[in-house]
C-alpha cells in the first residue's frame, strides 16, 4: 500500500465536524508543529495532509443537495470554520454589558459574511454536517448558527478554548450546546429569586436613608452576586463539603455578611452609628455577643462565620475571611485556610488531603482582579502539590471602573478575566441583569469544580451604581458612564417586568415586596437602643498576652534524643541518596551521639523530631526549605536512581503527627499569605514559613503588616506561626544581609510578636520548641526568627546535649565563657546576632586585654527583656558606659527599638549609652565584600575599644 493511499484510509474516519477540527489544527501544524497536541502532531507526521480528502468528501456532499461541488467545498469548510469560531469567539458579541461599557468588540470573525457565507448557503447543509448534537427545531448550518449564537452570545458567554485538556473542553462544549447547563426554574424559584435580589437592593436602600453620608461600598448594580453565592452554598448541601471558605474585598461585603453569612442586622447597623458619644445597642443578646480583636476595624473589613443546612443531607460551614483594604492579598490566606480544612495532621508521614471536604470562592474586584500581582501569584499555587486546594471558584465583581480609573487606564487586556487564560481557568462571562443566567453560571461553575478539581471563574458583569464609596462622586470623573447608569432600572426592576410579562408577578406585588423588606429592617432598627458612650476607648490586650513567657517547659530527656538522633538516619529499604550528602548527615548524628554535640541542623532536627513525639504536626515551607537556602536542613532525601524522595521525620518510630516540607514557588506575597491562612485555620499545627534570604521578605510586606502583625488586634485571628529570615552581614550585598529587622520592631507592641535573633543551636531548638508549646492557646502569637547564615557551620554556634536536656529558651545569654554578671567590667556590650559572634571570635584572642569589658547577646529582642537586662547592669556595679553593637547602619537593626529602652533604664544612673556599628545609610549594606570585611573589622575594633563620645542618655 502505498503512503497517499495509507493516507487516504486513514482520513475517511474523520466525518461532520471532526473534518473541520482536524483541518483547523493541521493549519496550526503547518505554523508551528509543536503548537498542536502531541497525538495530533503524530498523526499529521505520520498521514499528511488531510485538506483534500475532506474537501472530497465535503463535495459529496454538496453535489448530494444539488450544489456545485467547486463551490460548495468552500462552503462547506467555511461553515464549519463559522460553527468553530462561535464556540471560540462567540464571547465578542455577547450582550454581556447591561449598561455602557465604552468597549467595543470586533465580532467579524463569528459573521457568516467574514466566510463568504449567506442564509440560503447555510439553510442548504444539513445541521449534521457542521454538527454533531442534536436540539430539536435544528435542522440546517443556519439553525446551527442561531442556536449557537443564543449559547455562545447571548448574556452568557464562555471561554475555554485555551484549556489544554480536551476533556474538559469538550465537558464544556456538551453542557453548553447541549443546553444541560441552563438551570430549570419554575414559576416559585422564579418569585423566590426575585425575592433574594428585592431583599439585597432593600438592605442597601435602607442603609442608603438609615446612615446617609456613611461608607458602605454598596452592592448596587451587582446585586446578583448574593443569589450565586446562595446557589452555590446550596449546592454544597449535597455533596462531602463540610467547609466553603470565601474571601472578597469591599464591594458588597454588607450585603454578602448579612445575606449569606446571617450577621444580625442589628450588630451591622450599631456598626454604623453616626454619634461619637453614643453607642447603638443591638436588641438581641446574641448580636451583641459577637466580638473582634481589641482595637477593631471598619465595618467593612469584618468577616464571619455560620453554620448552615442544619436539614440538608451535608450540613456546611461558612467562612468569611477578615479583609484590609489591601483588596486580593486575602486571595492566599483564604486558600490556606482551605487546605488546613482539607488536610488530616494527626498521624506520622504526610498529611492526608480531602479536597472534597472543603473548597473556596474568591470574589474579585474587576481593577484588582488583574491589577494586583498577589492574584496571579495565587493562581500559581493551584496545581502545586504543597498549596492545591482542589479548585477555587471565582468571580469577579465586575463593575466596569476601579475607584476613579477607566478601564482602558487600568489594563492592557480586553477583559479583566484575562490574566486567568495563562492558567488554563474557564472563563464565564455572565450579564448580571439576568438573574437566570447568573444562576445557570454558577451551577456550570460549580459543578465543573467538583468534577475536575480545578478553578474556574465567573466575570459577573455589572456595574456601580454609585460611587467607589458613598461619598464620592462618579460624574466627575465617568459622565458618560454614569449617565447611562442613571437611566438604567436597578436588577430586580429588570427581572419584576420580565416575571409580570410572562405572567407569572402580579402587578402590585414587586411594590408590596420592596415595602414588606423596608418595613422588616425600620422594626429591627427601632428596637435597637441608644447608650451613652462618653469616653469610647479601644478594649484591652488579653491577659494570656501580657503574661510572659519564661515558665514554658522545653528541655527533652537524653534518652529521646538520642533515640530521634538514631531514627534521623533511618532509610527505606532500596532507597539509595546521594553518598556525598549521607556522609555528611551521618557524620552531624555520630557526633551529637558520640561527642553530645549540636550544629544548627542537628539542633533544628531534633526539635521538629521532638515535636512531632509531643503530638504537634508541623508543616514547612519555603523556596528552597527541602534542602535549606545553605545547604544545611536536608529533610527531603532524593533517590539518585529513581528520584523517589523520602523525609527522615516520616521514619520516626516516636512521631505521633504529621510532618509536611515543600518548596515553595518563587513567591513570597502568596506563599506567605497562604501559610498564614493555615496557621489560622489550623491552630494546633506549628506552621513554618523561611524566606530564601530574609531580605526578601519584603515582597510580602503586606502580608505582615496587614494580616500577621494587627490580625489578632483588629480582628481576634489568632496565629502561631514561625517566619525564619535568614539574617547576617556575610559581605553578599545589599540584597543578602538584612531581613530588615527595624520593620518587625517597629510594628512590635501589644506583645502581638515575638522577634529573636538567636546565637546558640540549643537556644533555636528551645525557641521552636517554645512556640509548639503555645499552639491552640490564648498565649500564641507568631514569631519572627532572624536565623543564621555562616554561622550554620560555625563551631561558635554548637551546643551540648546538656543544654537540651537540662535548659529552656533564654532572652538574654552572656556571651560563651562568661558569667551573666561581672564584677570588674566597666564597659558592657549589648547587641544580638552574628555580630556578637564577630566580638567573641576577637576577644579569645586575648581574653586578658578585655578583662574590663562584659558582653551579653539579646536573643529576643521583642518583647525586650528590660527586667534581665536590669539585672546584669545592676550586677556590674563597676561599669562606666553600656554600648549597643550591631552590625545593621545605625537608622536600621534593632539600635532605634532599643535605644528608648535603654535610655530610661539608664536615667538614674550616670552610665553612658554609646552606639557601636554602621553610619545612617538609604542601602542595607556595601556591595564590594573588601569593604564589607573593613567595616566589619572596624564594628568590632570600636566595641572593644574605649568610647570617644557618641550618643548618651543625656539631654535624651
């Protein structure tokens, strides 16, 4: 047999519109043979062409329905490619848009005219040659086209074509075309829906007359966004789902809080009270026993929880997530919240994930959406192995302007929905002004999230009906916008005329409706009463805070670690790693065996092995954590023949919980944001969060100032996380020496942290072990850990196993070799860190020199220990001068946190404080490491030399 007749064989398989898909991606082969899938590719290489079997074929069929079979051909190809373009470009002459979007779509490509094509052409090939469903009343291309369109491109409208996976595809092609997705509604689910938009748009009228001039970031123009909420927490009723975790910014969040959430409207309206020195009671005991964090926030950044379908087959949580105005930076914690919910921790190994018993919505602003650069980071989490959730459903509360920014000022895409392409996430386009179109949306989202696992997106598409909040102003800055907007009937006035035209809404009843929800919510308010508040003042700290933490047990029995020691190096059987990397772990656990000595990564060992014996689980994280930016953890072993992995936690005969590491995609806002989340949400776990370098931290500085230094104060979210930012002056540069210290001190107060910098691998493996000791307890807080770099490897650094057997975490330390107190030290030198390390390498050069001279090593820097520090100034009864060492330049580290301190430590004494380190600079460190190396010289030459002046207590 012949290649051409081979050829020809294998194409007469390919009927109906099977001919048009496979000529399209033989024309994508012919551009670029890599841009069609792998099988294709094979096919094409294998068979040619297959143009002009088609071709022959098409004419059969032309010539069949008495069509010139030269022309007919054409058409034919030209039908089908119409039939495929709707599919793909349908969405650009979707009425999408209930009021002026200033956008305009270029629709030629779904134009029977763009194909050469007219109605009698497309009315003489039978529907079965350009499609393979079938809808009754279709009969012809042209019927195929009408149906089509009215799927594809009506106030509904779809992108999925870039999704890789042809399943889905097609999923979505059956359902739309089939018309499977469009939910059935009778005349009572109709009423019952107008009756969820009438309650929306009355609570934010009300709202509009009760508190007028107040901020309320109205869903006005959006209202549909409560009833898909609603539908999709219905759905949840009947399936495993026993948690919906939601996050979303500003727009709307009253209505969704009071709406789906069942936040008393009694509690939100004495939120809004306009008097300064009264306060609105709610009327019921259970709205006033609703509390948040000691200092508060606005009404408007408040979340909630409640639990519903007490009745249905699957009762289910519901979790409105807290929210800063820092808009999509709730996108991860939300998503680590889902994961937490989804995992079991408490037994050894790997956590066991359930992505059906939780999942999560986001709700996005349209500006946002594809403005902020958390979403797109959060996006990249759904398919990682350390961070999937099984699918988010998103919507974008789409209301065509952000703030005051135009569309075309705010993005270089057609639609804000397009940043979800690049992650293969369908796209559906959804006309808010119709209700029944909202719902079908919501139900085809919902269920392609439950079958595939995977996120998918509904742009809602709306508009504001006022402006970004209640006091600005939109004609300004969108007249034409607004003058549309304000010809336009509201939602549920657009559906009551469709319910009453089709019989099914009496004439008076919209009225009678609107009246009954106004009248509800006057009862609620005129129930509420009014106290006296003269002096309002922010509640105080929790006592658990204000306690110290000194008493905490962390020292563990020689026998146990030793045991853990020994099961660090147990392997599967077969499992071969990398020789190199085994010698060197054996030769670590031999010498904290045999000599009973801990580097820093026998120490951070044992204390995760530790605590995974006391029942902790632990999860860890970061962008290279597995191995450790330096090379020095290891906790992920890699099999150099297969490239199975294997972690030495999950061998531990002791462990009693889970022990979970991954690297982290190169992200710190949303990996961050993420592990925050889970630290929430599962309070008894130790979540770990390490930074490449602690420099770069800074990439999620919302992250800490929003969420994990002020959550618990603003909105009593407790976190007991632990961040390791790896800190020290090694001579690598402005961008590898500080994890910008200052940043965390200057957010310390209220005790809502704990920041250390600690010099001793014993004092690591205590301060861990201490923050397990606070997980699930009113004492958590996170902790911020300025970890080593160097001195991973120093033997400056390693302790005996009696300092874990027998000590606990100390705030202050004396530097090795010395006592906490001196009788003959005139100078006592205070400082934290490697720099500290620096003094004591230059001092046992000659300890007789610096007789005269005391040092002690702040290892907590926050909450300062001012009651030891007393102690040693008052147990040196001879000193002169105290000096603050760091190596940080003096308007960074710790020196402007310490120094207030200090000062009035010193008032009554005629001591001197001094200043030892870098000069004031706008850049963290020197780039050229010979510089690096003098000026670190000189830190430590001028500690341990007499002072020549500099900064005092005096005049202070």
């Amino acid at each position: 047999m012949t290649q051409q007749e081979s050829s020809e064989r294998f194409w007469k398989k390919f009927y109906g519109p099977n001919m048009g898909y496979v000529q399209e991606q033989y024309e994508l082969y012919l551009e670029n043979r890599d841009s069609v899938d792998r099988s294709l590719k094979e096919m094409f290489d294998q068979y040619g062409a297959p143009k002009e079997l088609i071709e022959g074929q098409q004419a059969e069929v032309a010539s069949s329905k008495g069509l010139s079979s030269d022309i007919s051909a054409k058409q034919l190809t030209s039908a089908i490619k119409l039939v495929e373009a709707i599919r793909r470009y349908g969405h650009l002459k979707a009425e999408i848009y209930s009021v002026g979007s200033g956008i305009t779509n270029d629709t030629t490509l779904v134009d029977p005219s763009y194909y050469s094509l007219n109605k009698d052409v497309l009315e003489a090939i039978p529907a079965e040659w350009v499609w393979d469903t079938t809808v009754q009343g279709v009969n012809n291309a042209q019927d195929v086209v009408d149906y089509l369109l009215a799927q594809y491109a009506g106030t509904i409208s779809f992108e999925y074509d870039h999704v890789n996976n042809d399943e889905e595809r097609l999923w979505f092609q059956e359902n739309i075309e089939s018309g499977k997705y469009r939910f059935p509604f009778s005349e009572n689910e109709k009423k019952e829906l107008l009756g969820k938009i009438v309650d929306v748009e009355g609570f934010e009228n009300f709202l509009a007359k009760t508190f007028v001039a107040q901020k309320r970031f109205s869903i006005e123009g959006l209202e549909m966004m409560v009833p898909v909420l609603d539908r999709i927490v219905q759905n949840s009723f009947y399936d495993e789902t026993e948690e919906i975790l939601m996050g979303m910014a500003h727009r709307g969040r009253l209505s969704v809080l009071t709406n789906i959430l069942g936040k008393p409207f009694d509690k939100l309206f004495s939120e809004f009270h306009p008097s300064a020195d009264k306060e609105l009671v709610p009327s019921s005991p259970g709205s006033r026993a609703i509390t948040y964090g000691w200092t508060g926030d606005v009404k408007y950044h408040f979340g909630a929880k409640r639990d519903v379908g007490e009745e249905k087959p699957s009762p289910t949580k519901i979790t409105l997530a807290h929210n800063p105005s820092h808009l999509e930076f709730v996108n991860p914690v939300v998503e680590g919240f889902t994961r937490a919910a989804q995992d079991f921790r408490f037994q050894k190994g790997n956590p066991e994930q359930n992505v059906n018993k939780a999942f999560s919505i986001l709700i996005h602003g349209d500006a946002a959406f594809i403005g902020e650069g958390v979403v797109a980071e959060t996006f990249n989490l759904s398919a990682l192995d350390g961070y999937r959730t099984g699918g988010t459903m998103h919507i974008i509360a789409n209301n065509l302007v952000g703030f005051t920014t135009g569309q075309r000022q705010g993005r270089s895409t057609r639609y804000a929905s397009d940043l979800a392409k690049g992650f293969e996430v369908p796209i559906i386009h959804v006309n808010a002004d119709d209700p029944e179109a909202c719902i079908s949306a919501a139900t085809l989202a919902y269920d392609y999230r439950k079958k595939f696992q995977k996120d998918v997106l509904i742009d809602l598409v709306g508009y504001r009906r006022y402006g970004h909040n209640e006091m600005d102003e939109p004609r300004a800055t969108q007249p034409k916008l607004y003058k549309s907007i304000d010809q336009h009937p509201t939602c549920a006035h657009v559906y009551a005329k469709r319910l009453q035209e089709e019989g099914i809404l009496a004439e008076n009843t919209f009225e009678e409706m609107k009246e009954a929800v106004f009248n509800k919510l006057q009862g609620i308010y005129d129930d509420m009463t009014e106290s006296v508040n003269e002096n309002p003042e922010a509640m105080p700290v929790p006592q658990a805070l204000r306690n110290g933490l000194s008493d905490i047990e962390t020292s563990v029995p020689k026998e146990l670690l030793l045991s853990l020691n020994k099961g660090l190096l147990k392997r599967p059987e077969g499992f071969h790693s990398y020789k190199k990397l085994e010698k060197i772990l054996s030769k670590r656990h031999s010498i904290f065996e045999k000599e009973e000595k801990a580097d820093w990564a026998v120490a951070e060992a044992l204390a995760y092995a530790s605590i995974l014996q006391d029942g902790i689980p632990i999860r860890l994280t970061g962008q290279d954590t597995e191995r450790g930016t330096f090379a020095h953890r290891h906790l992920m072993l890699h099999d150099v023949d297969s490239s199975d992995t294997y972690c030495p936690m999950h061998g531990l005969d002791e462990a009693k919980a889970t022990f979970d590491i991954h690297n982290s995609p190169l992200s710190e806002a949303a990996v961050l944001g993420f592990e925050y989340g889970y630290s929430v949400k599962a309070p008894k776990t130790l979540v770990i969060w390490e930074a490449q370098f602690g420099d770069f931290a800074n990439a999620g500085q919302v992250i800490f100032d929003q969420f994990i230094s002020s959550g618990r104060a603003k909105w009593d979210e407790r976190s007991n996380m632990v961040m390791l930012l790896p800190h020290g002056y090694e001579g690598q540069g402005p961008e590898h020496s500080s994890a910008r210290a200052e940043r965390f001190l200057t957010m310390a107060a209220e005790n809502n942290w704990i920041v250390a910098n600690v010099t001793t691998s014993a004092q690591f493996f205590h301060l861990l072990r201490r923050q397990a000791a606070l997980v699930d307890s009113e004492a958590a807080r996170p902790l911020i850990v300025l970890t080593p770099k160097s001195l991973l490897r120093s033997p400056r650094v390693v302790s005996t196993i009696d300092e874990f057997t027998k000590g606990k975490f100390h705030t202050l330390i004396p530097q090795p070799g010395l006592d906490l107190t001196s009788k003959k030290a005139k100078r006592l030198l205070i400082g934290t860190g490697k720099v500290m390390v620096d003094i004591q390498d230059k001092m046992g050069e000659n300890l007789e020199k610096y007789k005269d001279i005391h040092v002690v090593r702040l290892e907590q820097i926050y909450p300062f220990p001012e009651k030891k520090i007393q102690e040693v100034i008052d147990g040196c009864p001879n000193l002169e001068e105290v000096v603050w060492v760091q190596e940080e330049p003096r308007n960074m580290g710790a020196w402007n946190f310490v120094k207030e301190l200090l000062y009035r430590m010193l008032e009554e004494t005629k001591l001197e404080l001094h200043y030892t380190g870098r000069t004031e600079r706008s850049s963290p460190s020197v780039g050229d490491p010979h510089i690096h190396k003098a000026e670190q010289r000189g830190i430590v030459q001028r500690a341990l030399e007499l002072s020549e002046g500099g900064e005092t207590n005096e005049g202070n």
